[in-house]
C-alpha cells in the first residue's frame, strides 16, 4: 500500500452502522452517490467515493430535492455504503406505496388521491383516472403512506392536518395529509424546472422581469400553473442575471440552485413563522428579487406593496378570477379608510397581473394548454386603479393599443383556431359567450399563433403545466 493510499484511508469517514432508508431512496439509481442521512437543518448528507464538484453537487442535489452535504469515502468504504444503501432504499417504502408513487410519474399525474376503501385517483390532464390494478387501500396502508409522507405527524397530539413537501425519484410532491383515516392528496413537482419558451406563456413576461422595482402578479385557481410560471421566470433570472433572489413559499415546490444568482428559499412553517414576518426579514437580506409564494392577508400585501416600491422586483400570486378580481380582491382587504392610499400605491407598483387557466388538451389527451388573461399597466389602466374605477379594466385590455395584452376569451379562441382545444371547452371556459363568438368569427388558424399569449405553445410533460 501507497504511503498516500493509507494517509486517505485513515482521512475516510467511517462507513455508518445504519442509513437513513429516506436517504437512501432519495438517490435511488443514482451510481456514484449513497443518501445516508437527513440533518437536523434540512441538509441530505450523501457519500461520494471522491470530492464532487459543485457542478456535480448541484445536480445530484436537484436530482435528491434537497440541498446537500458531501462526505467521501475510500472505495471499500464507498463499495460497502452502495451495497447497504441499495438494501435500504428497498425497505423505504412498503411495495405498495413505492407502486403508487412509480405509477404517477410513469403516466405523468399532477395529482393523487388516497383514502381508505379506495383504491388510488390520479389526475392526469385535468382528468381523475382511478388506478388500474392497485386494490382498495385498507386502513394500514394509508398509515404507512401517512408515515412515509409525514413521519412523526400522526398520533394523538396531531391536529387532523399537514402541509409539507417530500422528494420521491427526483420529483417534488406537495403534501396535505388530512384527518380521514388519514387521507392524502399529492401534488407532484416535476424534479426539472421547465424553461418558460416551453409553457406557451407570454412573452411580455420575459421584458418584465428584467425591471428592477415593481409587481407582478399571477391570477388563477389552484392547480392553474402559478407556482410553474413562477418558478420558470425565476430560473430564467437565475440562469442570465446575477442578482439575489428571495423566495418565501408554502411549502417550497421547485427548487432553484445557484447559477450567476443567488437563490435563497424560504418555507413558511420550518424556516419562518408566516409570509410577512419572511418578507420584512427580506427587506434587510439585500434582495433584488423577491418570490411572495401567496399575498393572503393584509399585513402581507401591504409589506409586498412597500418593497415593490422601493427597489425591488416582486412575484406573487393571488386567488382571482380575472384582471379587475385581482385589483379588487387587494385593496377589499383593507379597511375602507386605508383603500385610496392602497390604490395609489398599486397603481404605481403594479406591472402586469397575469390570470392562468389550463385547459385539457384536443390533440393529446392527458395533456392541458394555457389560457391566459394578461394586464399590463399603462396610463389608463394606473388612472382607473387609482380612482377605483376597475369596471374599466376588462376595457383598457380590450382596446388598449398594447399588442402585449390579452383577454381570456381572446386567448381561448386563439387556442381553438390553432386546433389546440375544443370548441365546447373555449365556450365552457369563456367569461362573456357572445365576445367569444364574436373574436372567434374574426379568427384563422394562421392568425392565431399571433395573438400574444394566447397559450398555442407547447406543454412540455416531463416539466411544464400539468
């Protein structure tokens, strides 16, 4: 033996007595890399049989869902981790669970169900599908998804309900873990931020978020692709600028690393106590971007009105309808007295507020389209904010003279002339019916790729809207 080879020896961690089968699971399949444990502070500690690289760290980390620790091991020490972590990722999840979860990603689910006396729901397009070939789930079986889902939630100080996150084969699932015997709903996060050229969004978007200070904010119920558009703009940031970006969110879905930006993500719950108490500690983190995952109170709205006023670019989203719901909906949170300084305030912030809706898909089943309202603000849009009159809104997108805005309607009907949706799912959809009919008697094929925003791009399955 080399006088080297024993002086890296003795330098070797010594193997672990036992893994963390979590851990483990987590770089299942990955072949120079063992998961052995999760730390305290959130950090998946992994062996390496030699220094990755930060490049290498980095994609394994994306690959795990988690920020990561290395440690390195001599080959006998790394040949032993692969062979007990093997062992260990298999013991990780009962077989029916791990069934469940591999089923959902092969057929590229957004969501599952499960429930006791039923067997899995998965929605796939928009569509619930029951699980082919998985029985009923039993009472034990959903304590063992609830244990593995949310370790330690379940007993009898538990309050009846969980939100958080986990990491399966590099996908991200969101999860609510609910009193019903338990019940759970997944939201599965494809491990891969989707580049925004992919999602059919609009383009306006891409010169927004090169402004320095301002507001941006997302429209739509849930489940209509906020959090993707969201995440796609930030990775863009992250990948050709270099600033410091905050994200506060609950719980954290797509996970960013550094690129020529700094990403810190927070997750309401583990990292802080709510949104507003993040976002003030942001302001005094030396942000230039900042990701409000939800304005959902005043104390929150309000701190993300001042840091989009005083030197900041904000994203954030808002449960609304349409462009004048998402006016409405922020200054009818405060108090009578306080909402002409708000609307003055939001007139001047405010850059666009973009209204998201996915529709199921005629040419692929399985597969959903983005319809989008967007409102960018100019003068008449800041006059009419300011003065409370937000029945002109839908107006000012309407005949504004800015080819960058668009109607929900007019964005649906380019979707159905470019073949992308059905026509009964453009009139289920549509806010005024006759509008519709009219813009669609006015609208070719050819001419409805040119309708900005109008969704016709493609929907990536590995990674976009789902």
């Amino acid at each position: 033996m080399q006088i080297s080879d024993a002086v890296n020896a003795m330098a070797s961690p010594p193997v672990p007595p036992g893994i963390d089968p979590r851990a483990a699971r987590m770089l299942a399949g990955v072949a120079d890399a063992v998961g052995l444990r999760v730390d305290p502070d959130g950090f998946l500690v992994a062996a390496f049989p030699a220094e990755p690289t930060p490049e290498r760290l980095a994609s394994t980390s994306a690959r795990a869902g988690m920020p990561m620790r290395a440690e390195v091991y001599d080959a006998f020490g790394f040949d032993e981790l692969v062979r007990a972590g093997r062992l260990a990722a298999e013991a990780a999840l009962a077989p029916e669970v791990a069934t469940i979860l591999d089923e959902a990603l092969a057929i590229g689910a957004s969501d599952v169900h499960l429930m006791v006396g039923s067997a899995p729901i998965y929605r796939v397009g928009g569509v619930l599908r029951p699980a082919k070939g998985i029985a009923e789930l039993s009472a034990p079986d959903m304590h063992a998804v609830a244990t593995y889902v949310a370790p330690g939630v379940v007993g009898e100080a538990w309050d009846g309900d969980c939100d958080s996150a986990i990491s399966y084969r590099g996908a991200r699932m969101r999860v609510s873990l609910f009193r019903q015997r338990p019940s759970v709903v997944l939201r599965i996060i494809p491990g891969v931020v989707p580049a925004y050229e992919t999602l059919g969004a609009p383009e306006v978007l891409t010169e927004l978020i090169g402004r320095r200070q301002g507001l941006l904010i997302f429209a739509g119920p849930t489940g209509s692709g906020k959090s993707t558009t969201m995440a796609s703009l930030i990775d863009r940031l992250n990948t050709t600028t270099a600033r410091n970006i905050v994200t506060i969110e609950d719980p954290i879905e797509y996970l960013h690393g550094n690129k020529r930006s700094i990403v810190r993500q927070r997750e309401v719950g583990d990292d802080t106590a709510s949104f507003a108490k993040a976002l003030r500690a942001a302001l005094r983190q030396d942000p230039d971007v900042i990701l409000v995952g939800e304005m959902r109170d005043l104390e929150t709205i309000e701190t993300t009105l001042i840091a989009a006023e005083t030197g900041h670019l904000v994203l954030s989203t808002v449960h609304a309808s349409d462009s004048r719901s998402v006016i409405e909906r922020i200054v009818d949170v405060f108090p009578v007295g306080g909402q002409a300084q708000i609307r003055t305030q939001l007139a001047a912030t405010l850059l666009a507020a973009v209204t998201q809706s996915l529709v199921e898909s005629a040419e692929h089943p399985g597969q959903r389209h983005l319809a989008v309202e967007v409102l960018v603000t100019n003068s008449a849009v800041r006059s009419h904010i300011r003065s409370g009159e937000t029945h002109q809104i839908p107006n000012d997108i309407a005949t504004g003279g800015d080819d960058r805005m668009t109607s929900m309607d007019r964005s649906l009907v380019g979707l159905v002339a470019a073949g992308k949706i059905t026509l009964d799912e453009g009139r289920a959809l549509a806010r005024d019916p006759k509008h519709f009919e009219d813009l669609r008697r006015g609208v070719s094929p050819a001419g409805a790729a040119t309708v900005a925003g109008d969704g016709t791009g493609p929907r990536w399955r590995a990674g976009g809207y789902r």
